[in-house]
C-alpha cells in the first residue's frame, strides 16, 4: 500500500496531469467487486429529486476528470491518506429505473446495502440532494441500529414535506427525521440563507435540530466558535456529513442546481471541515454538482476534488485510528 519515495516521485506526472490515463475519482484504482475497498469513492449520477436544475446527473463524470489531480497528500493534516487505507472508486449507483424516483431511490439503496455489508465507508459524489436518504437508509438496515449524527452544509434547511409527486424529492431533512435515519439532536445545519419562500420550512429545521448555524452566524462569530459547538453537539457518535455546494458562495461553486448569493468563503468550509478531525465519520457526500454551467477553469469541480480529500483523510485517520 506504502509507496517509497521514488514510486511516488515516478509516479507523480500520470497523478497530476488529470488530462492523461483513465479518469478515476482522486485518480484511485476501480474497485467493482467491493474486494479491496476501506473507503469506497462511488458517483450516483441522478437528478430525479430535483424540481429547479437538473443536471447534476453528469457530476460523476466531470470530478471524475478534474479529480484525477488530486491523489495526493493532505498537507495540513501531514498525512498520505492512500499509504494508510485502501481507497477506491466503485462506479457508479446503477439505475435501472432512472425516470420513477420512488423506484430510483431503491436502487441506490440496494447498492449502498452492499457497500455496508463489505464493511466499506463510501463518499458519494451525486446527484442531487435526494441521493443522501437512500445512502443513509442502507447504512440503518445493515450498519447502524440508531439514528445517527448529521453535519448538514447546506444554503437551505431543506426541511420540507413530501412533494411534487414523490417523497423522494431534494428536500428530505424532515422525511430524514421522521424516518430514523438522522438524529436530530445530533444534527447540525450550516451555510444557511438567502430570502426563503416557505419560512416554515426553517422554523421545523429551528425546532428540531440541535443547531441551524447561518452564513452570518459563521462570519460573526467565527469558525473556531462554531467548531466548537458542533464538536459538542455531535460527540463520540457515528455522524455522516452531507455537502450541498450551494452553502459556498458562488464565487467558489457556481455550478450548483440553486445558488445562493453572499455564502460561505471556501476558506471558512476548509477551516469547519479541517476542524471536525478526529469525529467518527461514517461517510460523507457532495451534491448538487451541474457540471454544463461550471466555469472554463471548473471552479466548482476543484472545489469538489479539494474537498473529496478532505473527506477521504478525515476517514481514513478515523479507520486507522490515528487521530
Ligand atoms: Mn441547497
């Protein structure tokens, strides 16, 4: 598993150059059989949930290209994630019934079913927001027998009700609740803002979950603060952390289905994320990805790729104990 510094070194043009060799996410080996997997890099190519901006389907493909350049280690961790586990990319969620979402939503279950069962921690690429429930319905029938912890990043509360056809839409933090699946005492949201619609949909998010922690909030009283409350919140327990890119500001995630103006800096999401070390991750996701209106320099997919090694390491120190 351990390179030496020489492999690392003749290897370092084919892990930098995203342009060359077969895409893979982080540029990590294809694991099909679930065989030699720790942590499990899987895309989930579907944008059934959404009813605003649908082409987060083709998110897989697009951080599987621009990710290619981001086997690497973590430098403010000190650590090489790849020397420690074995991390690999699984494909993607098949998804045989892509046009019902109610039957879409199962298939992603399935898969994820077995991704658990092999003892794998996945970090999901979607998809839009709808794919975390079925991840986290998996994980409750095979991994875990109590609702577990949820770090939420996110410009919306997401809290509202079934609609548009299917309880399987984008917005399922309250079905989440209601399900099982997420404590919501141990669920924290950040990033929230902008002018809303449906002003109830915060005040169920604000009486149900442990904190609902706004972009303003985190401007004024600064990550350290806010790193401390959420350590507190979510304690020793297993926690899964769900990345909706529009609570970045634009200027770092324009490619998003609903972007918000005047959101978080990529710095103030490095300093939280860097700041949840040592927690007990049980896996993690990034939604909401539509690579057709991300920049020529593909912003929003840098970002991803920069925060899927975030994850990676913040999951491998927790497999590997080091932290
Ligand atoms: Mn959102």
């Amino acid at each position: 598993m351990k390179k030496t510094l020489e492999e690392k070194t003749a290897s370092a043009p084919t892990t930098y150059w995203h342009w060359s060799g077969i895409p893979t996410f982080l540029r990590c080996p294809h694991d099909p059989d679930f065989k030699n997997t720790d942590i499990g890099l899987i895309g989930v190519p579907y944008s059934g949930g959404n009813s605003i901006e649908r082409m987060q389907y083709l998110a897989p493909r697009a951080v599987r290209n621009r990710s290619s350049a981001y086997h690497r280690a973590h430098r403010q961790f000190g650590i090489d994630p790849f020397d420690m586990v074995r991390v690999s990319d699984l494909g993607d969620a098949p998804l045989p019934h892509i046009l019902n979402p109610d039957k879409a939503a199962e298939d992603i279950e399935s898969f994820y079913k077995k991704v658990f069962e092999a003892g794998i921690t996945p970090v999901t690429i979607g998809g839009d927001h709808s794919v975390t429930w079925p991840i986290l319905r998996a994980s409750r029938k095979t991994k875990f027998s109590e609702p577990i912890g949820m770090i939420h990043f996110d410009s919306h509360t997401d809290a509202a009700p079934e609609g548009f056809g299917t309880r399987n839409h984008a917005a399922g933090f309250l079905l989440g609740t209601e399900d099982g699946l997420i404590d919501p005492k141990r669920t924290v949201q950040i990033g929230i803002r902008g002018h809303m619609a449906i002003l109830e949909m915060d005040d169920w998010a604000k009486n149900n979950f442990a904190a609902v922690i706004s972009t303003d909030d985190v401007a004024n009283r600064g990550t350290a603060d806010v790193i401390k409350q959420v350590r507190e919140i979510i304690g020793n327990g297993p926690v899964y952390i769900s990345f909706d890119l529009d609570a970045l500001d634009p200027s770092y995630a324009p490619a998003v289905a609903d972007p918000e103006v005047n959101g978080l800096t990529l710095r103030e999401v490095t300093n939280l994320i860097h700041g949840f070390r040592g927690l007990n991750f049980m896996g993690a996701d990034i939604v909401c990805y539509c690579p057709p209106i991300d920049n020529p320099s593909q912003i929003t997919a840098l970002t991803i790729s920069s925060m899927m090694l975030d994850f990676v390491s913040l999951i491998a120190e927790n497999l590997s104990g080091k932290k």
